[in-house]
C-alpha cells in the first residue's frame, strides 16, 4: 500500500484553482445548478465549492447565509473547527469536521437559515466542500465586523 504523499496548503490552492474568499481562506464554485422549470425564480436550486483554510489565514469570520441551509462536508488535510450560533444569549455550539468518527469528528456538519458560523483549522489546512441550498448568492451573505462574537448570554450564572 502506498502512503499518500502530504501536500501543501499551496499545493491544493494551485492545483483546485482555488481564489481568495471574503471570509478568509480559499475557494472555487464547482456547482450552480439551474432553477426548475416549475420555479418563479431565476436563484439556482443549489450550489458547491471548494473551502480551503489554511492556518496562516487564520480563523473565518463569523458570517451567515440568510435564507438558505449550507452543509459542510470534510474531504482532505487536518480536522476543522466549525463554531455555530444564534447569537441570542444560547450557547456556542462546537462540531469537528474531520476524519475520526470515535475521536467525534463528523464528515458532515448542516448550518441552518440564517445561523451564524466561523471555522478553523485544527491543523496546517483543510479542504472541505460546502453546499447551499438554494444557490448561494452573495446577497443573502452577511459577515460580522472584525472581532465580532455571537452573544451567548451571561456566561457561569
């Protein structure tokens, strides 16, 4: 069996055509899918890229997709972080998008409509695949200001 060879964060950045993201990191749309014919709509049903997060990047910022529901799904590199919120006095929730299913790693992580999130790598960087269903556009796309958290209410009372 051959070990696979481990690659750079730049190595995948070139060879995906990956481009810089807003919200830090790098990324191509590999996906629009066209509306239905039965839709009043010219919004796609749904779209995926390509999500790289390299560590000298840095943590995303905390964003959100307004109106659509977005699935992150894990393919290469270390363990990612993804930190989500209501930002109404709740709790930030902690997911692990990552290749141990017994360490709790999940390959999959689903954000709701308008849910905030941020993510980090555990690691030199990580590849994963987001789809945005309806199409994501930019939009329904809001990201926080700099060193914005979600408020999580009056913490250890």
């Amino acid at each position: 069996m051959t070990v696979p060879k481990t690659r750079t964060a730049a190595e995948v950045i070139s060879l995906l055509n990956l481009a810089p993201h807003p919200e830090k990191g790098y990324y191509i749309e590999t996906f629009r899918d066209k509306p239905s014919s039965t839709e009043t709509t010219s919004r796609a049903a749904s779209t995926y890229i390509y999500y790289l997060l390299d560590n000298t990047s840095g943590n995303s910022h905390w964003h959100r997709v307004l109106d659509a529901v977005e699935a992150w799904h894990y393919y290469a590199g270390a363990p990612l972080q993804l930190s989500l919120a209501w930002n109404d006095g709740t709790p930030i929730r902690e997911h692990v998008l990552g290749p141990d299913l017994w360490e709790g790693q999940r390959p999959q992580v689903v954000i709701q409509r308008g849910e905030w999130q941020a993510a980090k790598t555990l690691g030199e960087w990580t590849l994963v695949g987001c789809s945005v269903a309806p199409g994501f556009e930019f939009g329904s796309f809001e990201m926080a200001e700099e060193g914005w958290v979600p408020d999580e209410g009056a913490k250890g009372q």
